[in-house]
C-alpha cells in the first residue's frame, strides 16, 4: 500500500494538484491536512472519479481541517478533539487488515517562542505533551500509522540551518524535546528516516516568503510519518515529493510525504 500525506492548504484552491499527485502516484491512502474548507463544501466529485469511493473528512471555514481519502474501505471512523478545541486537527480510521490511520495536524505555534508572551506557542506545547499522553494510552502492539503535519523539524538535519534555527519556532529546543517525547512514548517509528539516513537534509516546507525558494532551499521537515513497531517490517520505502513545490504558481508551501507499505 501506499500512503500520502500533503498539507494542503485549502483543498479547494489546490484541488488541482490533488489530481496531478493521484494521477502521479496512485496513492492508496491520502491524507490531507489545512484543508480549510467545512464539511458540506468538500469537493467530493474528483476523488469518486478516480476510484477513491472511501472519505472520512472534518473541515472547517478558513482554518485547519483534515481529511482520509482512500481506495479502501474505512473503518470505525472518528475525530479526537485536542486541548479542548473542536478544531479540526485529527480523525482515525480502521483499514479492513486492521491497520488503524490517524491523520493529524499540530498547531504552528506562532513567530515567538515564548509561552507566557505567546498564546499560540502555549498552545503547541501543550498540544505535544498532550500528544505523548494520547500516545501512552494506545496499544503498542497495534498496527497504526500517524501521518500529518506536526509542525516541528526534530532533527539538526531536518533543518536548513541548525543553529541558526534554534530560536525559530518548530525547531526550538523544548518543541524538540516534547516531540520527542510524544514519539518515545508511543513507540512510533520515523519511517521516511529509516531509508533516508539521518546525515541526509531531508525538508517538506519551504516559507512563501522565499523570493526564491529552491534558490535559498530555507527549508524545514514538518511533514511526518510515523509507524508503529508492528508496521515496520513491512516498511518498503519512503521519499519526500520537492518537486510539487513547483507544479504551480501558487502551490501549497508544503509538498507531499510518500511511504510504501507492502
């Protein structure tokens, strides 16, 4: 099998490219993340067409939303609320070999990595060690797959310039120990990384604000895969999509994340 998982950044406005991965691709399972659009509105018609009869999706106007788009059929489907906030950031689904997907989609944090001064960071942090509670609570021994955007580059290699980073937020030091942390206590396995080695920079996101940005290549790792132990002997392969930075004037910042299960 095949999953994907894109932040989009509106499905509707992009729904396009959607189609161009598809056709690229042929994922089994996509997950998209900000997808900004309410649920009544979900542009439904292009995936039908291309044989993708299963959607399990939670949007709302403007902000956030997720959605599982796939070949197969899903199962016991849900949504989990996080600090508190009904905000569109996590549904699950079961596949029919029992394979249970979590698309997920962390808050940025804001510009300013400092809790008591920024609301939004606040949030983040909280949202991670939530995270690793969540993750404490599941089965281990399960077969599950977390695909989204986590917002935080882990690795001094997931980063166009670690030290120059440090101080930036997704890549400040406590995002990286609570993220760590979430991971640890789930068990969760990075997949891409374990066919791209850690030596290698690996980036999913390059800033609009690049004048040009393969030029500068400022970029950061922000999209993840994550399996749990039980997935990983099936793990067949992984590789990031840059070139979807490019298919378009104006693309989503964010380019797709390819894992191979078999």
């Amino acid at each position: 099998m095949r999953f994907v998982t894109w932040n989009i950044n509106s499905v509707r406005l992009r729904i396009g490219l959607i189609e161009r991965l598809i056709d690229a691709l042929s994922p089994d399972v996509l997950c998209l993340q900000e997808t900004k659009c309410p649920d009544e509105a979900f542009p439904h018609a292009p995936f039908a067409a291309r044989g993708y009869a299963y959607r399990h999706i939670w949007g709302m106007k403007s902000y956030n939303g997720v959605a599982i788009i796939s070949r197969l059929p899903l199962m016991q489907m849900g949504q989990r609320d996080w600090q508190g906030r009904a905000d569109c950031r996590h549904i699950f689904a079961t596949l029919p070999d029992q394979t249970e997907i979590h698309c997920l989609y962390v808050p940025a944090g804001g510009d300013v990595p400092d809790p008591d001064v920024n609301p939004k960071f606040a949030h983040k942090l909280g949202f991670l060690d939530e995270g690793a509670a969540w993750s404490r609570e599941q089965k281990v021994s399960r077969p599950r797959i977390l695909l989204g955007d986590l917002n935080v580059a882990p690795l001094e290699q997931d980063v166009w310039s670690h030290r120059q980073m440090l101080g930036v937020v997704s890549h400040t030091p406590i995002e990286v120990e609570k993220f760590t942390a979430w991971q640890q206590a789930g068990g969760w396995i990075d997949a891409p990384r374990c066919f791209i080695p850690l030596e290698e920079k690996l980036y999913s996101w390059w800033s609009y604000r690049a004048q040009d940005w393969e030029e500068s290549n400022r970029g950061r790792r922000l999209d993840h895969v994550w399996v749990t132990p039980p997935l990983a002997p099936a793990l067949r392969g992984a590789h990031v999509l840059r070139a979807a930075r490019g298919w378009d004037p104006k693309p989503s910042d964010h380019v797709p994340v390819i894992v191979d299960v078999g």
